[in-house]
C-alpha cells in the first residue's frame, strides 16, 4: 500500500507542482484550472479521467462551465501519497497543451 | 430569453423528473447519480456534456469516483428554466440507459 507523504516531503512535492495548494482541514492538495470555455474544460476532464482510469486512482472534481476545481487524496491512505502527486503532475501537463499551466 | 419557471411550474416538472429535487435556499434542481465505478459515471458525463455544449445549456456537476452530483439552473435567467428541464430530462435518459433510473 502507499504510504502518506510526510508534512515536509508534500510541501517540498508541491513546491514543484504549479498551481496546487494544500487543503484547509484536510490531508488533500487542490488545484482550481479555469480554460476558455466549456469544450476545453471537459476536454481536459476527459484526458484527466483516462489517465485516473488506468492509474486506478480518481480525483475528486467539480466543473461550472469553463472551470475545474479538483481535490486529490488518496482514500485508502488516508491524505496524500506519491499518487496524487503524479496525478497533480499529469493534470498540469494536460493543461499545459491546452493552454494554460 | 428564457423566462424563470414560477414556483407552480416548476414543481409541475420536478415531478416528472425521477430523482430531482429544489435545491434548499436557491432557484436551482439537483440530483445525485450513483453509478457501478468510475468508468460508468464519466461515460455518463461524456454523453451529457455533449448534450449541454450542442444546447449550450452547462450543468455545475461535481463527480467522486462512481458518483455525479449535479445541479441546474439557467444563470442569464438567475433560476431554473425550460432549459434545465431538458437537461435534466436527457441526463435522466442517459442514466436510465446506463441502467440507472
């Protein structure tokens, strides 16, 4: 199983992750990505869900027409793990070819 | 434009959609869809949000794992309209093909 990233190794994590913040209350990093309009929005959503899918591990996501709030934290650890981490790291690239990084 | 539903109107409607509901302290419907895994629910948002772009009429939708909770109302109108019955009515439709009425 993974393990939860020490408070020291997630902070030096997100140093490197453009846009991520840490949650308040919670073990959970969060990004909010605002595209050009809904088309780009769901296209990155739909990139971002395949690479969940085959990761087997899901965000937590919320879409309002051009913007994508997601929340990442791994269940079974019970915060966050190296798993988010890759997953915060592969959004950011999807958003980066679309645009916006 | 598309005028807001009166109250009447609106109830008239919600109780021919399965499993939405006025949304507390707010001109907005929502429902929440339980699906089998993550691959179902993204299915079911791929097709609705093809849906909302060809009637440009957008959901606010949040998704967890095998879960989508979704709310509708029609901003330019500042509550809910024609138009998110629709929605709604198709997103029902979707659902229901997905085996989830």
């Amino acid at each position: 199983m993974v393990e939860r990233l020490t408070a020291e190794a997630r902070k030096t994590a997100l140093k490197e992750l453009s846009g991520w913040t840490e949650v308040a209350g919670r073990d959970a990093i969060e990004r909010t990505f605002v595209f050009k309009d809904f088309n780009e929005a769901f296209g990155f959503m739909g990139r971002a869900a395949l690479v969940a899918e085959k990761s087997d591990h899901h965000p937590e996501w919320r879409n309002v027409y051009k913007t994508v709030e997601v929340v990442l934290s791994t269940h079974d650890a019970g915060g966050v793990t190296q798993r988010d981490i890759e997953l915060a790291k592969a959004m950011n690239a999807i958003a980066a070819q679309l645009g916006h990084g």
